[in-house]
C-alpha cells in the first residue's frame, strides 16, 4: 500500500491515501465542506462551485471536489475569501429559483435552502424577471420543475451511471439549459425515483408523496423491502397510520441509498379497496363477513375433529412470512396437526448449492461481496431486471474498481455494457461450454463470485461448484431466489423432507402440487396462490380437491376465492420479525402501519393454537420469543441480536454438512419477475400497474 500523504485542512494535521479528494478528506476531520454537485460515488462535475477552498500557493480558490490531496498541502475551508465566494455562488444559482419554499417537496430537507440560511443571502443583485417554464411530468412518478433546477447533472449521473439506463440528459444552453428525458416528453427508464432521492432541491419530485406532508411531520421507520429477495432496506415515511413515502436516504442497510421501483413506491397495495379486512367464512355456499372469534373457533373446531377422527392436514407457506411465522407454521403442523405435508413455492435450488458446500466454509457470497470482487460471472439471470441491486453493486464495482463481469445469458443484458466478455448461452450445458471457453481467463483472477438462477438445479449446481473450485482462486456462489423470504423459507423448514436448519425430516410428506392434487381433509394456505393458473412447480391450472381449506392472505386471491375460511392478514410493513435474503443475510422487520381488521400471521396461528388448547406446547407467538427459539434450534442462526436490532444485516452459515435427501429439484421454480410485477402483491400496488413500462411489461 502507497504511503499515506500527510497535509492540513483549517489547522487540523491529517493523512490521507494517494488520490484522495480534499473534500473527502475533510470529512475524516469532520470538517464539512458543501457542495451541490459532488457526490461519493459518481463522476466528478465541478459544475457548482460551492466547495470553493483556500490552498497555500494557490493563486486562487479551488474545488474541493475535484483537486486531490498533495504532500504537504494546507488547506483553508472558512475564511472571508471562501465565505464570499459561496455567497456569490448562492446568489447567482438563486437568480430564477422561484421563492416557493412553503410548496416545495424538498422544503426541510433541501439543501440549498440549508445553504442559503448558512450563507446569509437575504437580497439578490439580480433584479431582472425570473426565467419560467412550467412544470413537466416525466412519468407517472417524476415530475420536473425547471425553474427550481440548478444543473447540478446528479439525476443525470445517477441514471447513466448508476442505474445504467441513461434516461435524463441535459437540453438548450445558458439560462435556457434544463434536464430532459431522452425519449421525447417522457421517461423510458426503471422508474427507480433515483433521480429525485438524489435531487439537491426540489426540481425533480415524487408523482405518489407531492403535496402529502413535511418531513418533520412523518414518523420514519426502517423496513425491508417485500417484494423480490435482494433485501433492501425501505425507509418508510409514516402519518396518521399511512405510508407516504419510501425513501433510504440515510444510506443504512445492505442496499445504502439503491431503491428500485418496488423498493421506493410499490409499498401502496397495502391500501388497495380490495385488501381484506374481516375473516370470511362459507356459508350457504357464499363467503361473508364474520367475526374474528367465529372465524378462529371454527378453524379450531374442524381440525381438532380432523385430528380426532384420523383425518389428513397439509400446508402450504409463503415466501413473503417471516422467519418466526415459517419456523412457527411447520412447527404447528409437524408437532400438533402430525403431518410432514408442509411446503412453499421455491423458487430456486438453494438446497442442493448447501450440500455441494458441505465441509466448506465462507462459500457463499454476500451482497457487499459484489462490490467488492475482482471478478463475478452471471449464469442465466437478467439481473437488472429480476435482481436490481444486485445488478447495481455489479455497475458500481466495474466503476469504481473495473471488476471483470462475464455474462453467460439467453439474451442481450445490462452487463453487456461493461462486460470483459459476453456469451449467449441458454440451456446449463450451454454454461458448462463458457465456463470452459472462460477457464483461462477465471483462473487468472484474483477471486470470482458466480450467481445462477433456476435454470441450474440438481446435478447442475453439483458440476457448477466443481467447476468453480477447479479453478484455483477463492469463489463464492449466489443461488437466486425469487421473493423476500424465500431463502428464510427453505432455512427454516417450510419442506416436507428437511426440518429447519437442512436436518432430514424422519418421513417425507407431500409437496405443493401432490397436496394440490390429493383428497387432504384440511388444507391450510398462509400467504400463498397456489389455485392461480399457472402456478409453479408444474405450471398448470388446479382444481381445489381438499375438503376443507384455510386461508390466511392479504387479498382475495383466487386461491381465498374458494376457501372455506379466509384470515386478512397483515404486511411486512405491519409486522415485526426477521427475513433473510437472497444471500442468507439476516435482516429485522419493523412495523410501520397497522391495518384495521387483519393480524400478523404469527398471531392469526398463535391464536388458532389457543383456541385449539395447544397453545401451551407451541409457546408463546411472540417474534422475539420465536426468534430466541429459532437461534437455538436452526443451524446458522445464532448471530448476534445487536446488529440486526441496530438495522444491520447478518448472514447465517447453514453449509456446514451434507444434507442427504432427494429434494425434488425439478421442482424449483423461478417466476423471472421483472421491475415492474411482483407475484399477488404487485398485481395490486396502483404505482406499478400505472408507469408505461409495466404496462408493457404485461
């Protein structure tokens, strides 16, 4: 490692690495020094002037943001000279900014208004007519207000560079120059809300929080994400019990400020008309409202009748419940409903990856591990489209430290772009082909994550991992899953043949589509569709068979349509509890909102417990409570409580031996959900279903 150059910022000695920018290494000092432009990560732009500074033996004032520390550089950041040139600066950027400070979105959180109260500018010299354009809406989401703009390019940067869509560019010149859309009047783009997260002002603004409320007037909780299984913290915005924004702008969690559309705007199903709010029940051959007490005792009675009388069970889980509701569900059916017909739609072949790591530590990858490889080789998967983030730490590792990617897909991908090399390739032995026209270049890296979605299962995943270790070089693997839990699903034993933590079950039951198509007396659904057509495994239209089915969902999906029993259910964003994401990190849930009518699913089957009188065997349906139980009985869950609790992520390690059951891998299915779906909860999220392009996506 270079040696550290040694220079002085405002009379403070510091050292900082070759190549260092001076605005960045104030920040070690605590020394603040502003800028509109700048920002970690992207290009350098200078196009501001407000980190104008002092250096010693300088004839004039530099930008900070772009001079890079030198041996024995002084530095001044408050002086007369540096005051007056950030006040200019101001009074000329406030030259056509309309005074709407009291309208404006950004108000409160605005940081050229914050500058401006720095700075003192109180009167501008600039007495001509304001230049005024009127507002524009890009999109469903995004709207620009040109005058408020004061070309900083950060939207523009964020696009091209981040997101890699290259959807906002810049029009006209002088006075008259504004952001555009590259696609005539509107956006083609993600629809990430990206560009107004990182807006300075209030030029770009968001089409669902608008004229909602202030800042100071929300309640911001730290949520994970419930739609696709990269886990990305959603900081939620909250008054009056509704959501109103979505937002991580702290740059907490495992995804800093990345959202995607999902992320940032989908959490509105939550509030859909049809959300269900009061338990159903059959009656005369119609379902109607019923209490909750009449709904439970019913549950209640039919299968403690079933249980007496011999009678069969089966249950289907979700992948969006959370690790205590999973780990509690196939306990209520394996200890007190006797049946090991318990499953969930598994969307990816994560089980065989963990046996053929048996013995094998540190193999699986995380998602800071992304940003961080030399090297990462994509099999199948559209990662921009299904995995956004981690397509995202992919893009900025190429920038920031020209990782070498190799996309082995059916079809053109994002990471053509910036590709080492790219191959079209669509079936696994196709893969195996690549991975051998690769080998010499693989083998000279430094270390190589692999991602491999549904399309590598079974025997495939066994070749793949003995692929990767007959290169010679440290290689990590990411199996791709579908949903927000999907991979908590499997880890704690939603399974007919494994328990939680991969321990073999003692009798294998039935899976999905045998408990679909077998005469059950009871049928318990939690969170799931499975009698929508064309639900995987085998993709095929089901006839309900079971005599009795329970249902516990957020809406009325087609599977609730002919259920017996319907329990409304609450959201991730109403809960509390854990979820682990596609890379086995360990995230906390923490409830935002309440729902008038539905319960959590832990509570709904705590209390089908209790009113069962088994209550006392299964224990308390407390999360935490669950939680304690599941770090002490599922391998790979004892992590510490503290980082999660503090917002942090953690990843569990249940690679540790074989796992030697036949798991059906054929059975694994990926929905291949784009940017715009999402399974049940996306069909009901209004942002989604209105930008253009999830309409065409449909």
């Amino acid at each position: 490692m270079a040696d550290l150059v040694k220079l002085t910022i405002d009379g403070q000695p510091l050292q900082a690495r070759p190549g260092t920018l001076v605005i960045e290494a104030a920040k070690t000092a605590g020394i603040e020094i502003p800028g509109f432009c700048y920002y970690e990560g992207l290009t350098l732009q200078a196009a501001c002037r407000m980190c104008l500074v002092e250096v010693e033996k300088m004839p004039k004032l530099m930008t900070a943001c772009t001079l890079t520390v030198s041996e024995g550089m002084v530095v001044r950041t408050d002086t007369p000279q540096v005051h007056s040139a950030r006040k200019y600066m101001l009074e000329f950027l406030l030259t056509n900014h309309p005074l709407d400070c009291p309208v404006c979105d950004k108000g409160g959180e605005c940081e050229l208004q914050d500058m401006t109260f720095r700075y003192g500018v109180g009167e501008s010299r600039f007495t001509d007519e304001k230049v005024h354009t009127p507002e524009k809406q890009f999109s469903p989401v995004v709207f620009f207000d040109a005058p408020r703009c004061i070309l900083c390019y950060r939207c523009v940067r964020i696009c091209d560079e981040g997101l890699g869509v290259n959807a906002l560019g810049v029009i006209n010149r002088g006075v008259v120059s504004e952001i555009a859309p590259n696609k005539g009047d509107h956006l083609e783009c993600d629809e990430c809300g990206a560009c107004i997260d990182i807006c300075p002002v209030g030029a770009l603004t968001s089409g669902a929080y608008r004229y909602q409320t202030r800042p100071w007037e929300m309640t911001h909780v730290g949520a994970i994400c419930t739609h696709c299984a990269d886990g990305c913290k959603t900081t939620l915005g909250t008054r009056n019990d509704r959501i109103l924004r979505g937002n991580n702008r702290d740059s907490s969690g495992i995804n800093g400020e990345f959202l995607c559309i999902k992320g940032r705007y989908a959490f509105d199903f939550y509030d859909h008309a049809e959300r269900l709010q009061a338990p159903l029940a059959r009656i005369d051959g119609k379902l109607v409202e019923v209490s909750w007490s009449q709904a439970l005792e019913t549950v209640a009675r039919k299968f403690n009748d079933t249980l007496a009388g011999g009678g069969s069970f089966g249950a289907i889980g979700s992948n969006h419940t959370t690790n205590e509701e999973n780990y509690y569900l196939q306990k209520f059916a394996r200890q007190v409903l006797k049946t090991n017909n318990i499953d969930h739609h598994r969307t990816g072949d994560v089980v065989t990856l963990l046996d053929a790591l048996s013995g094998k530590e540190g193999k699986l990858a995380t998602v800071a591990d992304l940003y961080h490889s030399k090297a990462i080789l994509i099999l199948g998967a559209d990662l921009a489209l299904e995995h956004p983030l981690l397509s995202f730490q992919i893009r900025a590792n190429y920038r920031h430290h020209q990782a070498r990617v190799y996309p082995v897909t059916a079809g053109p991908v994002r990471e053509d772009k910036y590709a080492a090399l790219s191959i079209r390739a669509g079936a696994p032995e196709d893969y195996f082909a690549a991975i051998e026209r690769l080998r010499e270049k693989l083998r000279a890296e430094r270390d190589l994550v692999i991602l491999f979605d549904d399309s590598v299962k079974g025997d495939d995943i066994r070749k793949l991992v003995d692929a990767g270790e007959s290169l010679g070089i440290p290689v990590k693997y990411i199996c791709l899953l579908d949903y927000s839990n999907s991979r908590g699903a499997a880890d704690m034993g939603l399974m007919p043949e494994l328990l939680p933590g991969y321990r073999p079950s003692e009798q294998a039951g039935m899976r999905v589509h045998e408990m679909l198509d077998a005469d059950l007396d009871v049928l318990w659904v939690i969170g799931a569709n499975p009698y929508k057509a064309g639900y995987p495994p085998l993709r095929r239209v089901w006839v309900r068979k079971a005599r009795f089915l329970v249902v516990q969902d957020m809406f009325p999906t087609e599977t609730a349509q002919l259920a017996d029993v319907v329990l409304p259910a609450a959201s991730a964003y109403e809960k509390e509890g854990t979820v682990t994401n596609v890379t086995g990190e360990v995230q906390r849930l923490r409830r935002a909102v309440s729902v008038m009518g539905a319960k959590t699913d832990l509570e709904i089957m705590g209390f089908i417990a209790r009113e069962m009188g088994v209550a006392a065997a299964l224990g308390p349906w407390a999360p935490n409570i669950v939680f304690e139980e599941i770090r002490a009985n599922v391998r790979g869950y004892d992590i510490p409580l503290a980082t999660i609790a503090t917002g942090g992520a953690v990843q569990s390690m249940p690679a540790n031996g074989r796992i030697p059951v036949e798991v059906r891998p054929d059975l694994a299915r990926s929905d291949h959900n784009g940017l715009f779906a999402s399974g049940t909860l996306g069909r009901y999220s209004k942002v989604l279903n209105s930008v253009l392009e999830g309409r065409l996506s449909r």
